[in-house]
C-alpha cells in the first residue's frame, strides 16, 4: 500500500538508458526532499547519476518511503534494461545469494 507521498513513483520497466537515468534522478529528489531513504545500494546512487561506475552493468537500488514504508527497487542492467517494482523488504545478499556485485547493505 503506497501512500501520497510515494504513489507518484512509476512501477515500470525499461529498455532504454535515458529512462533509467530519469528514474536515478526521480529517486535523488525524492530521497532529497526527505520522502525516501536509500536502505540497499550496490553502488551510490549519486555516482551511478554521474556516470562514475568503472565497469559495473548492474545496479540495485532499493528505497523506503518515510511515511508509509513501501520499499521500492530498482533494477537495471545497462546492456538490456531494468525495471522499478515494490518489494517485500530489504534485500539480503547473504539471503539471496546475489550476483550483483560490491553490495553494501546499510
Ligand atoms: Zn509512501
């Protein structure tokens, strides 16, 4: 359940860059502005905006709404796309056994 604060976020996939780039820059001020909270990143989002990500293709970024706690990730691999869905909760590389790399929970 979203709430007004956060329902603006689009639940969507994409293909192209330019839309991930947009999306990068929707989460940077919305989490600015004090609506969301970076809880997972497997790289700052602030670097991924300025394009300083050395030879990563995958990205994974999950935020919590400080009103209503909804956490949103982000996925994308920059050679075929990615998508924005809600999730369940935080993601656990111990849990899950990713393969995105130099994640960091905080
Ligand atoms: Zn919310």
């Amino acid at each position: 359940m979203r709430c007004e604060h956060c329902d603006i976020i689009p639940l969507t996939e994409f293909s192209d860059p330019d839309d991930y780039m947009m999306s990068v820059e929707t989460f940077l001020m919305m989490i600015k502005a004090g609506v969301l909270e970076t809880v997972y990143e497997n790289h700052p989002l602030e670097l991924v905006y300025t394009g300083h990500v050395g030879d990563k293709v995958k990205f994974f970024h999950q935020f919590r709404c400080r009103k209503c706690g909804t956490i949103y990730g982000m996925f994308v691999n920059t050679m075929s796309g990615g998508e924005i869905k809600i999730n369940e909760k935080v993601f656990d590389p111990d849990e899950y056994g990713s393969d995105i790399p130099g994640g960091v929970v905080h």
